[in-house]
C-alpha cells in the first residue's frame, strides 16, 4: 500500500430529497484490502450510457449548472417533481459512478489469488469506478492478456458480455438469426462482428446512412435505416430472408418495437395458407435492452396474438447461464478483446473534467463515435 494514502478521489452523484442533483469529486477512504482483495490504480472507465443514467439522473441536460463550492468544481440541477418521485431510491444517498473499469493492482490482501494479480494489468467490473484507488473482489476482476493496456481493456465486461448474450439468448429460444438496433454503438459493432465470426444472419437497425455505412465496413450484409421511407419495406424483406423473430431493441420508447413486430408478422403471413384473425402462428419476441429513447413505448397490437416484448438485462442473463458458461464467455471476450471485442473512443477525460459543462454536453450525446473514457490518474 506503499503508494495509497488513506483516501482518494471519487466522483459521486446525489440526488436530494429537496430536488437537486449534485455531481462532485469528493476525497472517499481507500478500502485497504482484505485477504482476497486488491487495490486498482484506475487507468481507464467507459463512459457508458448506463452511468450515465447513474450520473445525470436521467435528466435533461439543458438544465445543468456548473459552480465552485468552497474552490470545488460541482455540476448541479433542478429535479422536476415526476422525476424526482422517480428517483425516490436514490433520495440523499451520495452514489459512486462507473460500473466496469481497467488499471494496475498496487496493492493485494495475504490470499495466494490476490497476491497472484500483483502489478498485472487487470479489467473490473463492481461500481464506483470513476476513482482513483478501487478494492475490489479477485472473483470481480479479469485479468488483461500480456500487452494488453487498460484502455483496451476498460470496458471488457458489459458491451462483450452483453452481445455475446444475445446470441446465447437466440439460441436458447431455438432461433438462427436476430435483428439489432442503434447497431452502430460500440455494442452493436461487436454483435455485428461475433454474427460474422459465428455464421448468424444479422439485421441491424440504424437511423443515419452513416451509420449503416460503419457497419457494412465491418462486413454487415443487412441494414435498414429506420428514418428511410422504404423501412418497413426493407425490414420485411430482410426478416423473410434471414427468418429474425427475435430482437434486441436499445432504444425502449416510441414505435421500433411496435415497427419490428408488424415486418416479422409481415414476413411470417407469407407462409399461411388460409387466413386467421389471431395472426400467423409465429412468435415473435422483442427485448427491450436500453432506454436511448425516453418516451413511452407505443405497442399497437397489430400482429396477432403471437409476440412477447420484454425487458433484458446482462447481470440475470450471467446468473442464469451458470459460472462455467460465464467463464466461457469471459475467456472469449479476452482472446478478442482487440478485434471482435475493440471499444472505440473519442476523448478521455479526468475526474474533474467531468465536471466541465461543456464536457458533458459532449459525453452525454450517446451518439456513434461519441463514446468518452475517464482516466482518474490524469491531473484532476
Ligand atoms: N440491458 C443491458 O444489460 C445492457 C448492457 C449493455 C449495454 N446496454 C445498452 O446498449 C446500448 C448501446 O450501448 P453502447 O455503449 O454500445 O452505446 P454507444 O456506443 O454510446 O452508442 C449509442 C448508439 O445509440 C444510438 N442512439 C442514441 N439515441 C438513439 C435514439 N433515440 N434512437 C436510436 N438510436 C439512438 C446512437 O446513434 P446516433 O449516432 O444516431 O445518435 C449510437 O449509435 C445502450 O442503450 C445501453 O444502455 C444494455
């Protein structure tokens, strides 16, 4: 622990019952660690946009202040009271952010295992990552293939782990192909690469020409642009070729959902033989795995009585596939963890640049190639 003073830098985010949010870097205790703990010097945590809901509260962010407090630069904002009743799990609990990371073990508790991460290079998945020192569990972190960096490894659980997820979740639904959508974000560019690997038909969604153009370099044979006139069109073509009844939605409100479900009963009609008022007998599924759209989720209903949507989420997928799958699936994500499993960055930033207002304007976007990375040991 020669290197560790007791405490350190962290950010954290409050939400007061009184209705403010309160983004700051706070000076926290460095756990020193137990028999089976090690303390990561934290070198590089994505910016994902599950801290961000963590991070801004799931608020507009034209609403955003930035102040000093006592010389301390702190980001803050009003809480409208429907988003406030919200949020009444998190009322004046000050809550650390960055749920995976990657850096170098400084320090290890007596156990053999921790001893063994000493001075390696390993990634970590256990909340509160934006800090500067992070004791973690050994079972919670991975440790990198010699030469690989942190920044390659920073976000080696969630994005990997959660494509790779949606393949087990096909197949386990005896299905042979899936459709995608906001197919471009650095998920969905993994997706696209594993179906590639794997042989699985794959039909990405996307809302820019763009968009579809970073994904056809990478080897996409199908992709349909949600804002083209000739969407619906193109997407049932595309179910009718590739036989996709099972999709994975990031973008929860307004009508894709409800789009997707009417191309796979389109596609499916094809094959009936006599008409039926509850539809084809197709299933057909649709997860909601992300909240990138925050409206409601319009359904329609206009596809039969055969069709399911639901909600999706990596860590009950983890506990149900059983840690010998888990591990499985870990062991892939580092064998390709440069190529099938490679982020990609736009800036990387310091814990205190995370207060800058024009900063988060920008890392707040969520969109293609704007995907920010936080580095504690740069200058805060
Ligand atoms: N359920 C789970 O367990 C789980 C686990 C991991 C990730 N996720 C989800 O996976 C998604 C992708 O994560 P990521 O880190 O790969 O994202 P990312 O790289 O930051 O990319 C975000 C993508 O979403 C698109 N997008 C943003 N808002 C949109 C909207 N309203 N409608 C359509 N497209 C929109 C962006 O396209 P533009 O350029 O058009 O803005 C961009 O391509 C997120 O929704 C995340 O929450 C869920």
């Amino acid at each position: 622990m020669n290197e560790l003073s007791e405490t350190n830098l962290q950010l954290r985010s409050l939400v007061k019952s009184s209705g403010q949010l309160e983004i700051s870097v706070q000076a926290v205790l460095t756990q020193p660690p137990k028999a089976d703990e090690v303390v990561i010097r934290i070198q590089a945590s994505p910016i994902n946009p599950s801290d961000l809901g963590i991070l801004l509260g799931s608020l507009e962010i034209d609403n955003f202040r930035q102040s000093d407090v006592a010389g301390q630069p702190q980001i803050t904002a009003d809480i409208s009271p429907s988003i406030l009743a919200a949020l009444t799990g998190r009322h004046d609990q000050s809550m650390p952010v960055g749920n995976e990371g990657a850096g170098e073990v400084i320090a290890a508790g007596d156990s053999e295992a921790a001893q063994a991460l000493l001075g390696k290079t390993v990634a970590g998945m256990g909340g509160g990552m934006y800090c500067q020192y992070r004791t973690l569990n050994v079972s919670q972190c991975l440790v990198l293939n010699e030469g690989t960096t942190a920044r390659q490894g920073a976000a080696c659980f969630i994005n990997p782990l959660t494509s790779l997820g949606m393949v087990e979740t096909m197949k386990i639904q005896g299905q042979a192909a899936l459709i995608h959508t906001a197919a471009a974000s650095n998920l969905g560019q993994m997706l696209q690469k594993i179906c590639l690997a794997d042989g699985i038909p794959l039909i990405n969604i996307v809302r820019k020409p763009e968009q579809g153009k970073i994904l056809r370099e990478i080897g996409a044979t199908y992709v349909c642009n949600s804002r083209a006139d000739s969407f619906a069109f193109d997407l049932k073509k595309a179910i009718s070729e590739t036989g996709a009844y099972i999709a994975f939605d990031a973008t929860g409100g307004g009508e894709l959902a409800n789009d997707i479900l009417v191309a796979m009963e389109a596609a499916a009609s094809e094959h009936m033989k006599t008409y039926s008022r509850y539809g084809s007998n197709q299933h057909k599924q649709v997860y909601l795995y992300g909240g990138l759209q925050r409206s409601p989720t319009i359904l329609k209903r206009n596809y039969g009585m055969q069709w399911s949507v639901g909600g999706w989420l990596l860590t009950p997928f983890l506990q149900r596939s059983g840690a010998d799958r888990v591990a499985q699936l870990r062991q892939r994500v580092l064998d390709e963890l440069t190529t099938t499993f490679a982020s990609n960055y736009n800036r990387e930033i310091s814990l205190s640049d995370i207060l800058s207002l024009d900063t988060l304007k920008e890392y707040s976007q969520q969109s293609t190639g704007h995907k920010f990375l936080v580095n504690p040991s740069l200058g805060n």
